[in-house]
C-alpha cells in the first residue's frame, strides 16, 4: 500500500504539469519524452545535478525522436 500511495501521488504531481509522460498507470515505472538526444542528456544531467538519478531511454531502445528519462518509485524513495 506504502508502494501504491507514492505511485499515485506522483501520477498526480505529473499531471499538474505540462511534462510529456507516456504513460499513467499503477506501475513504479515512469517515462517522460525529452524529443531528440540532445534534450534528454542536457535534463539528465540537470536532474543529476539536483540529486536525482534517472536513466536516458535513447537509441536504439526508443526510436531516435523518443529519448526520454525513465524513473522509478521504490518504497526506500523519500
């Protein structure tokens, strides 16, 4: 329960916002679109910056124009 909690709270955060994300399901699992290469190294490396760790989803796992930042929840998360 402590899981799906964070996960819905999250989906809402994401949805207060104007991000692409491509999906809202139940899943700790999260994929924003960044567009091209060059836009999801550049917020990587901000979120990093901040504290964040994410993964790049980019060619050739996502076609060329689908980079994008994946993220997931845990129950460690804070």
């Amino acid at each position: 329960q402590e899981l799906a909690d964070k996960i819905q709270y999250c989906n809402e955060l994401l949805k207060a916002t104007d991000l692409p994300v491509y999906v809202f399901n139940r899943s700790p699992l999260f994929y924003i679109g960044t567009g091209l290469p060059s836009s999801g190294f550049n917020l990587s490396q901000r979120l990093k910056q901040d504290g964040f760790y994410v993964n790049l989803g980019i060619f050739p796992a996502v076609p060329v124009k689908n980079t994008g930042i994946r993220f997931t929840l845990s129950r460690h998360n804070t």
